[in-house]
C-alpha cells in the first residue's frame, strides 16, 4: 500500500457516461495500493441518461463501496464542478491526503495512482503531479507546459510558431525514461493535488467556466511556494475533447470556431497572472502581430490557412472588448466554503 495515504478521485462527467465507466472500470486495480480510496463522479447537470446509466454500472457490479454519484444542480464548468467534489471531500470526517482529478476520457495505467502519490510522499513541497498522457492511437500527448506569455501570443498571433526559439522559449522538457521533471503546469486531464497545498493557496477560480483554469491555479500553487512536476511513473490514455467537442485537429479548427468561453478564459488567465495593464499590452502585442505579419502569412501560405482557427481574430478581439471588471476579479473558492454557491463566471455572464 501507498504509504497509507488517503486517496479521493474526482472526476466530472458531463454526458460521457461510456466513458466514463471505462475510466471506472481502469482504476478497479488502483484501489489495492491504498488503504483509504474513493472516487467520486459529479455530474454536470448533463441532462441525459448518465446518471441513470452510471447508478446502474455502480449497482450491477457492487461498487458503491468506493465510488459515489454527485448529481450537480447546473452545468458550473470544469473548475466548479470538482470544487464541489474537494469542498466536500476536504471538509468530511477523514479527508484526503491527495485528490486526483481525472477526466472521463481517460483511462489510467496499471500503478499510475500509487507512483504519483509516491512521488508526492518523497517531496512534501511538491502541490501537483501529473501523469504523461498518449492518445488511444499511441501518440504522446504534450501534457508538461510553460506558462502563456507574451513571446507565446506574440507567434501566434504573427502565424509563425518559429518566432519561439528565436525569443528564447522552446517547449517544456517532458517526462522521460524514468525522470520526472519540474515544470510550470501540468494538463488538467490527470493530476494529483496535494490537500494541504489546497487548503493554503485555494481551490479553483471559479470565474473561468472551461479552459486555462488549471493553468491559473497551477500559477496560484506556485506563487505560494510549492512545486509542480510531472511523472515519468504515471500514465494515461487520453482521448480528449469528448465532452467539449473541441476538436485537436487542425482541420477541424480551420472551419469550426472556438467558444467564446475559450477566449474568455484565456482573457482571464492574463488579467489574474499578470494584471490588467499587462494582460491587455499583450492582447495588442498578439492583435499587431496578427494584422501584420499574420495577416500576410494567411495571405501567402496554404498551410497557413488549413491550420488556422476559424475566425479567430474576430472572436477574440470581440471578447477583449467586453468590460475588463468581471475578468480581472479574482473568484477563489477556500475550502471552508460551503459547498453549492453558484460559480462566479454566472453573475460575470
């Protein structure tokens, strides 16, 4: 067992119920390594068969004892809804000593769960670890990051990724060959979060709905003074998009738009990470870029324009010219709060 380590999994369902009994159905095996193991699956107000199609998968094969249903009042968006799993689990009779958040289009590999918890157990400044993830046909998913800057949206908004090594930013070093690595952020797909790392710096914003809200808290964590890695021990399959149907390929994203919520809640990561003065210096950074140079890179290159998103100067300038208040004030659930308020990116809407 892991050190007798108590482990509670969240995951957030939101009309993937196949999924998400195959991400069940990958962590029977995790539960022997830990003494005290639960998961919890809130779901998102989805509207759908899930909650009935889950009861019955946890019924039928006597699961009850370690996984649990939390019908949700409202679709809140990611952040929110595992705030509601970690307020309770933080606040119960025997909380947990890590929480792992995992999406349902994951499935996890044999002894991921106990090599995170492990690695954490030997590092007790370390907030997150995160596991590598591939995709179900075997290539590797980029899950270890830099934080977004202004050399990042600078080349993308020029249409031109090579600007990167020339300002100095290449991409985060991955986990490899048994040596994990301290990193920025991790991808929100799969992380283990230390409960006292929670309790000291906060749960998640929840005035981000969806998208760069594990990018804000992971910054959060950091500032305050823990670590953030990512493990060479742990691993997923990850197929991605499957409640959100924001698709990675990038034919698809050439003629399908992004939500407005992405835009938004890339608006305010910047305007938390870096302030307002700053974040909206680097909008008209990315907006320059791309009226210049971006715009006769589309002009001139085919593959320019089979790769880029769709309408996505538009959409973004249209965002950055909503009011910059309800962006730039922060919305940190503490973990005495009461479970159940209402996300702060509702009254902001």
């Amino acid at each position: 067992m892991s050190g007798g380590a108590r482990l509670c999994v969240s995951i957030v369902n939101y009309r993937t119920p196949a999924h998400c009994i195959g991400c069940l159905e990958s962590l029977l095996a995790e539960r022997a390594d830990f003494a005290d193991f639960h998961v919890v699956v809130a779901d998102g107000a989805s509207g759908d068969e899930s909650l009935a199609i889950l009861a019955d998968w946890i019924e039928r094969g006597g699961h009850g004892d370690w996984v649990a249903l939390l019908p949700l009042d409202r679709n809140g968006g990611f952040g929110w809804a595992h705030n509601q799993v970690m307020l309770r689990a933080l606040q119960g009779e025997t909380p947990p000593d890590y929480i792992y958040l995992l999406n349902p289009d994951a499935v996890v590999r044999g002894g991921t769960l106990r090599a995170l918890v492990a690695e954490m157990d030997a590092d007790p400044r370390r907030a997150v670890t995160g596991g590598v993830m591939d995709s179900p046909g075997g290539k590797v998913q980029l899950s270890a990051h830099h934080f977004p800057d202004w050399r990042m949206e600078l080349a993308t908004g020029a249409r031109t990724p090579g600007l990167l090594r020339l300002l100095g930013r290449t991409h985060a070093p991955q986990a490899r060959a048994g040596r994990s690595v301290e990193v920025d952020w991790v991808s929100g797909s799969n992380f283990c979060v230390r409960a006292e790392a929670i309790r000291a710096c906060g749960l998640f914003d929840d005035g981000f709905f969806l998208y760069f809200e594990e990018i804000e808290w992971q910054w959060r964590l950091r500032r305050g003074g823990w670590t953030v890695w990512q493990s060479a021990n742990a691993s997923i399959l990850h197929e991605g998009g499957a409640a959100t149907k924001v698709s990675r390929d990038p034919a698809v994203r050439a003629r399908t738009p992004l939500p407005a919520y992405w835009y938004r809640s890339q608006r305010r990561y910047f305007m938390l990470t870096r302030g307002r003065a700053a974040a909206s210096a680097i909008f008209a950074l990315w907006l320059m870029a791309r009226v210049t140079l971006g715009a006769a890179r589309r002009l001139a290159s085919p593959r320019v324009r089979a790769t880029g998103v769709y309408r996505e100067t538009v959409d973004k300038v249209r965002c950055w010219r909503e009011p910059a208040r309800p962006a730039a004030t922060p919305a940190v659930a503490l973990w005495t709060d009461p479970p159940g308020r209402p996300p702060a990116w509702e009254s902001a809407s």
